[in-house]
C-alpha cells in the first residue's frame, strides 16, 4: 500500500493544488513566531557576555555600570544590552542601584546561607560526575588552572583571582557533561561570584588555593569522597569568610 505523504498531512483535501496550499499554510503557521537568526544570535551573545563579565569578576559589589557604558564596551545598541540586563534582573545577578545604574544585589545573610546550602548539594554531585568522565585532557588542564591561581595569590591579583577561581570550577563542571547541571550551577554563581571580592581582605587566597590542590588531588587518584571533601571545605569556608566580610556578627 502506497500513502501520500500530504494526504496524510490533510486527508481531506483531494486537489494536489489546494493541498500544496494548504501544507504551506500549516509551515507558515509553525513558523510565523520565529525570530531571524542573526538578530537572535547577536542578542544571545551580549547575554553571554554580561554573564562572563560577572563570573569572570569584572563587577564587584559597590560597582555601578550604565546601559550607554555597557552598549559601548560591546560596540552594541543599547537594545540587547537592556534585555539582557532584563534578563540578569529576573534571575537575581543584577538590579537596578539608582536611576540608569545597574549593579550587584545585597545579599542578606539568608540569601547567602541559601545559595550555600544549594551549592553543597549541586556541585559535588557535577563534581562526582566529572571524575567518571576524566581524562588525560582534562587532568593537564586543571593543573594550568592551579598555576594561574598560584600566580593570581601571589601577586595579590583580586580580579585576576576571581577569574581564575572561575575558570578551575567550570573546568570541573563541564566535565561532568550536564548542560542541565551547568546551567544551574552557572546561575548560581552569577548571584554569588561578585562576592568573591571580599576573600582578598581576609587572605583567603591561601586557603582556596590550597583547597583546590586537594580537589585536585583527589580527583588524579580518582578518589571522588577525597575531592568532595575538599570540594565542601572550599564552599564552606569561603562563606564564612563572606558572612564575616559582608554581615559581621549580625543578621
């Protein structure tokens, strides 16, 4: 037996003409919502951008920046800068300071406690994932990325720690091959990463680097409870050291 594809689309329609018609009406009507790539993907990469200029420490809390400043560091219009503006506000890694300025929200010692308790259930699980998918590859990269951050430590670098700090994780959690757990993991960071500012005053450095060695540590002799552990103390740590940067004593 022998089915026409288009009398399957629209049975009822037996004019060859009429169902050419009408198939084209019904792809037009999938379509109709559909944006032009080119002007989708120049929005999505400012998007991106902004991300990176929060995860990668260009925004410390304090900080203000402007839709005009932004649009002209991109060599954008100042459309998609907004909607992604829009869009860090909804998710709560950015929000308006004062009149046109955007900055870092105040995170309160219940927020930061939150994105804690959060952090300690995800990222040891990416982590975990990331040793059964290890490879030669990534063993060498993570070994570069402990001696940018050595380097950063010494010279005292706030920013180009932060970056660093950055780059070490998500080389960890993009082994783990989630884009699902990613994603989560990198929204949570946009809250927080601006935070890491305040580790530099405390000397933390020192500590993190030398948590990091034993995440490493663990994950080269392929002992996933070893890197957790160094994983959690990392997490943990630097949190207190923010409570005590940002909050004191009080709640």
């Amino acid at each position: 037996m022998i089915f026409d594809q288009k009398s399957m689309i629209f049975p009822c329609a037996t004019d060859p003409v009429k169902q050419d018609q009408r198939l084209e009406a019904h792809m037009h009507s999938a379509l109709e919502t559909v944006k032009p790539v080119r002007h989708r993907s120049m929005h999505e990469e400012v998007y991106q951008r902004m991300c990176e200029l929060i995860l990668e420490g260009n925004l410390a809390p304090g900080e203000r920046l402007t839709v005009a400043s932004i649009a002209t560091a991109f060599d954008v219009s100042p459309m998609p800068v907004r909607e992604a503006i829009t869009r860090l506000t909804a998710s709560g890694a950015l929000t308006v300071v004062a009149g046109r300025s955007i900055g870092v929200p105040k995170l309160d010692r219940e927020m930061f406690t939150d994105l804690r308790n959060v952090r300690l259930e995800i990222e040891p699980l990416c982590l975990r994932w990331a040793i059964k998918n290890a490879t030669p590859e990534f063993y060498r990269d993570l070994e570069l990325r402990l001696e940018h951050m050595a380097e950063a430590e010494r010279d005292n670098a706030v920013k180009g720690f932060i970056h660093a700090n950055y780059n070490f994780h998500f080389s960890i959690y993009r082994q783990a091959g989630s884009p699902v757990l990613l994603e989560i993991i990198s929204n949570i960071w946009l809250r927080v990463n601006p935070y890491f500012h305040l580790l530099q005053k405390f000397g933390h450095y020192k500590i993190s680097n030398e948590q990091h060695r034993e995440i490493v540590a663990g994950i080269n002799s392929g002992n996933a409870d070893r890197a957790v552990t160094a994983l959690v103390d990392d997490i943990n740590s630097a949190y207190d050291t923010m409570i005590n940067a940002k909050l004191g004593t009080s709640t």
